[in-house]
C-alpha cells in the first residue's frame, strides 16, 4: 500500500531510493496493523521502530549535505522539520516500550498516522521543492 509514486520523485536517485526505503518501512508498519493473527505486535514494532529512527537519521545527514552542496535555499527549514521527525519518533519509542495488549494497536495507528502525514507533507510537498532548485 505504501510506495513510492511519481508524485514523490525528486530527481535524485539516491534521495529517491532511500525514501522508497521510508516507504517500504511504513508499508511493513501497515502490515503489522492489518495482521490480525499476530498477538503481541510490540517485539516487532520496536524493531521497526528502531529501523525507522537509525534509517531516517541517515538519511537526513544524506538529504542535508546534498541541500548544501546545491544551495538550497530552505535548507533551515528542512532541518527543522527533520529534528522534529526524529523527536516524534523518540517519543512513539517510548509509546512502544509501555504498550500493552490493550493500547497496542492504537499505538501502531498514532505511528502510521504520523508517517502518513510526513510522507504526505514533507516528502509530497517539502522535499519536492529541491526539484526547482537543481
Ligand atoms: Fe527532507
């Protein structure tokens, strides 16, 4: 369900494949919501979890020093935007390491729901920015 299309292609390849790699982790988020044989969802959802804070610093570092190196000029912005993400994502850490059977599931929403909006929102409209300035 998540992929990347079309509309979140910049042009960089390299920027293009490691948000593919954002899409393919939030797929597998989605995956574990839909998965209703599974009972206790936590063990997997840190693991994700863990991959998605490791595999999004990277990429900030990646997507940052390539703004530089063009001159992007609301490269500020973008770093803003990219603390932000980070801090989220330390917090639903969090969420997930005092889940339980009860909340579990409430807790998988709040995470997709977050990288929904930032797939939508930063990479849709933000990110695709970058294209004008190339
Ligand atoms: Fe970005």
């Amino acid at each position: 369900m998540y992929e990347l299309k079309e509309q979140y292609l910049t042009g960089m390849e390299t920027i293009d494949d490691q948000h593919r790699k954002i899409f393919q982790l939030a797929d597998q988020v989605y995956e574990l919501l839909k998965d209703e044989n599974m009972l206790y969802k936590d063990g997997e959802l840190l693991k994700i979890v863990q991959e998605l804070q490791d595999y999004t610093k990277y990429h900030f570092t990646e997507e940052e020093i390539y703004m530089e190196k063009i001159g992007y000029s609301r490269l500020e912005e973008q770093k803003i935007q990219h603390e932000k993400f980070i801090e989220e994502l330390d917090k639903l850490n969090q969420a997930v390491q005092q889940i339980s059977l009860r909340n579990q599931d409430q807790v998988i929403f709040k995470l997709l729901d977050y990288l929904t909006y930032w797939l939508k929102v930063h990479i849709e409209k933000f990110d695709m920015l970058i294209k004008k300035e190339i």
